[in-house]
C-alpha cells in the first residue's frame, strides 16, 4: 500500500489502517527511507522504544511496532515514515520524504518553546509553529536555532555541529536538547576516521568564522550558508564528502510486510 499521510494504527503483530487522525503525541520518530535503504535504523527503532518507555508506555512493544512499520513503506522512492504514540496507542503514517536539500539558513531563536527536549514527540507542533513565526517575522525562509542558557542547543528540526581549526565540534553533554541518531552517526565516523571530536558549551556569537552544518535523519547534512543577524560563517568545505559517507553507510533493514 503506498504511502500517502493515512494513519494505521498497531495492533500486535501488524499495522491497521484507521479513519481517526493523530491529534496528541507523546513520543515520536520519523527516518528517512529512500528505495528501501536507511541510515541507522536500529538506532532510530531505539530512540522511539526509549521515547515511549519514557512517557510510561511498553517498551518492548514499540520495538516491535518499529520494525513492522518498515513493512507499510513502498520498496522504490523516497518515504519518510513517522511513527507515534498517542494516548490511543502506537500510530504509523508513510509520507513522501521532503526535497533532499544541501544548505540552509538560519537565526536565532527569539523563543525556547520546548517543554520535554530530551523526548522527540511532545514539542513538534510548537517547534514547526516557531518555525514559521520566526520565518514570517524575517521574511525569509530560516531554522530557528535554539538556545538554552544562552547556549546553542539545536534547531527547530536538527542537530547543530561545526567546525573548529579541524575539530568537529557539538554541543557541551549537559545542553539539553534531542539525541540526534544523525548526529551520533556523524560522530561514530568522525572517530572512525580519527578525527578530533570536542564539546562546547557555544553562543551563537562562538561560531564566527566556523563551518557549521545542520543534521537530521530526513534531510542529511545541509550546510549553513547564512545566520541572519548572526556570525559570518565559513564556506562549507567537508559538508558534500561527509553526506556522500552517510549515503554510504545507508542499508536496507529486514521487512515484514503483512
């Protein structure tokens, strides 16, 4: 069945589709699949079990509905999947995945509108509203970044790195803000590579002259070419070799399509 927004509903063992729209989340995930390959699906199926047991639901069966929900995507194209749980249950709707897209600009959160930023889910409609009120209010298209304390946390949609004298650099531990699989990846092969990997605890005011990256599952590294009314930061020089590796590293996770 292709994917096009119906929600289904898990029922163990298999995903039904039902007439009644997701109106509250309580924890949620969401991965890109793109002709049947993911990026780090196991992680992604990790988070959500996480997200789940964290606001007091069944660990074990969200890891169980993770890995059917792989089953409802089309085998061909590029589909984001979302997975919810509601105060019905576990819910699974297959979108069309957004455009891919390289670069992005960016400001300054004039809020912080989060309420649980350790659990993706809870706070997505008041980050996508943030989103387009700070949009509006700049006249141009941009990802809010967040700041907490005074201290870059991540975007309204992704996780914040940056570049600094050939280290990478991300958020200090204690910056409270979502466990990025995307991030984690980059961060996994950054050691790989022996490459230097550093905290910071970051104004926005700290990344002059940085290369700075966005990441997230749906739309992959995307360098940061503008911060409006911000710091002036480099021309992104590793962005296209690092999303090239990502590409690489995507596989196909075993599906059962009932």
């Amino acid at each position: 069945m292709s994917g096009t927004g119906a929600v289904r509903a898990w029922a163990h063992p298999r995903f039904a589709l039902t007439g009644t729209p997701v109106t509250s989340t309580l924890a949620a995930d969401s991965w890109l699949v793109d002709d049947g390959r993911v990026l780090a699906f196991e992680r992604h199926r990790l988070r959500f079990a996480d997200a789940v047991a964290d606001a007091g639901g069944d660990r074990l069966d969200a890891l169980t509905a993770a890995r059917h929900a792989m089953g409802a995507v089309p085998a061909e194209g590029r589909w984001s999947p979302r997975l919810d749980l509601t105060p019905e249950g576990i819910r699974l709707r297959v979108r069309p995945a957004p455009p891919a897209t390289t670069t992005v600009a960016v400001a300054t959160a004039s809020r912080d509108p989060r309420t649980l930023p350790l659990r993706k889910g809870p706070d997505l409609t008041a980050l996508s509203e943030l989103q387009a009120e700070e949009s509006a209010r700049l006249g141009a298209d941009v990802e809010p970044i967040l700041l907490s304390a005074g201290l870059i946390a991540e975007s309204t949609r992704s996780a914040v790195l940056w570049w600094r004298d050939g280290v990478l650099c991300v958020p200090a531990a204690d910056v409270a803000r979502l466990p990025s699989v995307t991030a984690a990846v980059i961060a996994e092969v950054a050691r790989i590579d022996g490459v230097e990997l550093r905290q910071e605890r970051a104004a926005p005011g700290d990344l002059e002259g940085c290369e700075v990256w966005l990441a997230n599952a749906l739309r992959g590294i995307r360098a940061v070419t503008g911060w409006v009314d911000g710091p002036a930061v480099a021309p992104a020089t590793r962005a296209a070799a690092w999303r090239s590796r990502l590409e690489g590293l995507r596989t196909a996770p075993s599906v059962s399509r009932r």
